[in-house]
C-alpha cells in the first residue's frame, strides 16, 4: 500500500488510538458500560503519557556545526553536524533541519533514527552548493524536531548555533594566459630580475645617449674622456602583478550576479589564482568611491588575502579610475605588469592615456581587460547615454592597442565561466 494513500495515513497507529480513544469515550457516556470507561480511560491516558513524555525531550541538547570558512561560488562545501546531549528520555526519531543560505535549496533536513543511550551523541555530514553571490553568510540557526513513539505531540527547539562561511567569488582556470608578457622574465617568479637602470646600487659609468638625464653626467670621466659620459646604476625588476579594478557606481550594469562589476571581480580573482600559480606577487587597488589597497605579495595565503578582500567589495560613488591609474602607476614595480579590469564603454580614453604612457616608460606591461558591457541591463539613465556615445568595440579595442596596451574583452555569456575563458586566454581580436 503507498504510504502516501489516505487508507495508509488512516491506519497509522496515532490515527487508530484516537478513533479507539474517542468511540469508547462516547460509548461510556452514552451507555455507562464499565468496560468502555475502562477502554476510554486506557487510550486517553495513553494519550496524556505521550504528551507528557513529549514535554521532557530536547532539554539538554547541544549542537555544534563544523566546516571549512571560505569556498568558491559554485563550489560544494561539506559541513559536519554534531549533536549531543544527556536525556532522561531520548527521542525514537530526531528530525534535524540546517539553514544553508548561499544554496537556493536553503534547508537542509536530516532524519535521525532511534539514538543509543541517554548519554546520545549523532554526527553526520552533508554537503551544501554555493549558488549565491559572493560575500559573508551566516549558516544556523538548527531546528530540532522530536515526538512521541505514537505521533501525537511534537517538540520543536530552534539552537543557536550560529558560523560564518565566506562565499569567494568564482575564479576558473586560466591555461593558456601569460600575464607577464614582455613586461619582465616569466621564469623568475618571485625572484628579483636586475638590468641596468636607475637605483640606489652603482654600476659603472659609459658614454652619454640620446635621452640620458643630465643629472646622471659623471662630470669627472667627462673631463677625464673629453666626451658626455654618464653614470650607471643597477635596475630592480619583479615579477609583480597589480590589479586595478574599476568600481564606480556608473561602470555597474546588470542585475544580481550578472553584472558587469561581477564580471570584472572574477576576472580579477581568475588572473590572480593564475599569476600566483605561476610564482608571481599580486597586488590589488579596488577603485570606487575609495581606493582599497592590497600591497603585492606571493603564495596561497597572500591569494586568500585577495580573494577576501574581493568577496566585499561593492560598487560605488564616482571612481575617476583613469586619474587613481595615473597617480599610482609611478608607485608601481619597473617592469612588472599593471592590469586595468573596466567596463568598455566606461573607458575616457583623453584621461586613460597619460596613466598607461607612464606604465610604459617605466617599462611596466599594460593589460586592459575591458567588460563589454552594453549587453547587461542598464540600471541608471546616465549609463543608455553614455552607452550611445559611446564608440564600437572594435573601435575601443584598436585605440587601447594604438596606446601600447594589451587588450582582453570579455562578452557576457550563460556561462560565466566559458565566457571568462574565451576573453582571457585570448587577445582581442578587432
């Protein structure tokens, strides 16, 4: 018979007691039979009993919740639940609910049969999916539900117990991306390259070229040679990745985790798993309303390191990203590569231009990664504007080239992380 069936939900024991408890109750109303008060009384203490043994359950219950604090979005987390406690009665069956938030399935139930002892201890483990954005969730509180033997009564009791799982954003494998490019040695890593340059470490000195500063002129081997000579010191170069992520309110089309801002996070979250995989140092500067500094550094724990602070930034206020470019790329390592990570048509190229020469003649790589953003939902009146005026993307593509940038764009796409595959690993193709 399906247990589904309302002949199967009539039969249950709780069901047939009650009938039983009810007729005979009637009866010994109606007819004074002693063998019916008997009956009656027999099914309704039955009755009371169950309650009162009800009432007694879940006194003395701890629950503890264990599991890793950080994940990726669409990665699967395992979380251990625990629960113990010291009962003078122990419930036949122990309905045991988890709230998971970053889930769309966001409770999880598990159905815990017949503990063992009054000294009771339960553990088992499931696995909770991280569908949702990125960010901080709080996972619990836990809900136990116990009852009877018979069904009659339930005991419900909401524990507290309360942790923090940290959602990063998605970072997909990058196979074929070199981010260093000609901007320094790729076999380095985290070593330190030296070439001849400007620095605090004297060299030598040699004749005098073309665009040499004056203020380098060894005056007394001039004299000595009777032509210009110069001095010569030793030029530090690293391998150092910086990420200049643009995060103005205006660059944020679309909605929920399709948006342009999202786009460019797991862009800057991919391109860093990658260099750090590679042995070079990551920094990061999250251009919005503030700029949000993460200095370079190498290794999975500086990389964790990124990735919270990607996991809260937020889009706001007016960025003016081509001038925070401009004024930090002197800041920037000589021969490492700076990667600018902006919405296409959020791109002033009048402004932008004076921030990437300066990355160049400093011999700094610059890679722009430009989030095709027209089509995302535009949620501003400012930004259809902006996006009429704003010149093609074969157009943009072709003018960051002619400035002695790197170009990489990327399409929205179903899957996000084809689409930041197929932008990333490839240069843009005008």
């Amino acid at each position: 018979m399906d247990s589904r069936s309302p002949v199967f939900q009539l039969l249950k024991p709780r069901n047939l007691v009650a009938l039983l408890a009810g007729l005979c109750t009637v009866l010994a109303v109606a007819t004074h039979n002693p063998l019916m008060v008997m009956l009656s009384a027999a099914s309704l203490a039955t009755i009371l009993v169950s309650g009162l043994r009800v009432w007694g359950l879940l006194e003395n219950v701890r629950v503890e919740r264990d599991h890793h604090p950080r994940v990726f979005q669409g990665n699967s987390v395992a979380v251990s639940l625990r629960i113990s406690g010291s009962e003078r009665r122990t419930p036949e069956l122990l309905l045991v609910e988890d709230s998971f938030p970053p889930s769309t399935t966001s409770r999880i139930r598990r159905l815990v049969e017949h503990p063992i002892g009054r000294e009771f201890g339960v553990q088992f483990q499931y696995f909770g999916l991280c569908e949702h954005r990125r960010g901080l969730y709080i996972l619990g509180p836990v809900r136990l539900q116990a009852a009877d033997e018979l069904g009659f009564f339930q005991r419900e009791l909401f524990m507290e117990d309360f942790s923090e799982l940290v959602i990063y954003p998605q970072a997909v494998d990058l196979h074929q991306l070199d981010l260093l490019g000609a901007g320094t040695l790729a076999h380095v890593g985290l070593e330190t390259t030296r070439r001849t340059g400007a620095s605090e470490e004297f060299l030598g000195v040699r004749e005098y070229r073309p665009g040499d500063p004056i203020s380098l002129v060894h005056w007394r081997s001039t004299a000595h040679h009777d032509r210009l000579m110069v001095k010569e010191f030793q030029e530090e170069m690293t391998t150092v990745v910086t990420f200049f992520l643009d995060l103005g309110r205006l660059g944020l089309v679309g909605v929920g985790d399709q948006t342009s801002v999202e786009y460019g996070i797991k862009c800057c979250a991919s391109m860093a798993k990658r260099a750090v995989e590679r042995g070079h140092q990551v920094g990061l500067f999250a251009v919005g309303a503030t700029v949000e500094h993460l200095p370079p550094g190498g290794g999975t724990a500086h990389l964790l390191a990124l990735l919270d602070r990607l996991a809260f930034v937020k889009p706001m206020g007016d960025s003016g990203f081509a001038a925070v470019v401009r004024d930090l790329a002197k800041g920037l390592p000589r021969g490492s590569t700076a990667v600018l990570v902006m919405g296409a048509t959020t791109i002033d190229f009048d402004a932008l231009a004076p921030g990437i020469a300066l990355l160049i003649d400093r011999r700094i790589l610059p890679v722009v990664v430009a989030i095709d953003d027209r089509a995302f939902i535009k949620i501003f009146q400012e930004q259809e504007e902006r996006h009429y005026r704003a010149l093609p993307l074969e157009d943009i593509v072709n003018l960051l080239r002619l400035m002695g940038a790197r170009v990489h764009v990327v399409r929205r796409a179903k899957s996000m992380g084809e689409a930041l595959v197929a932008g990333l690993e490839q240069e843009a193709v005008s």
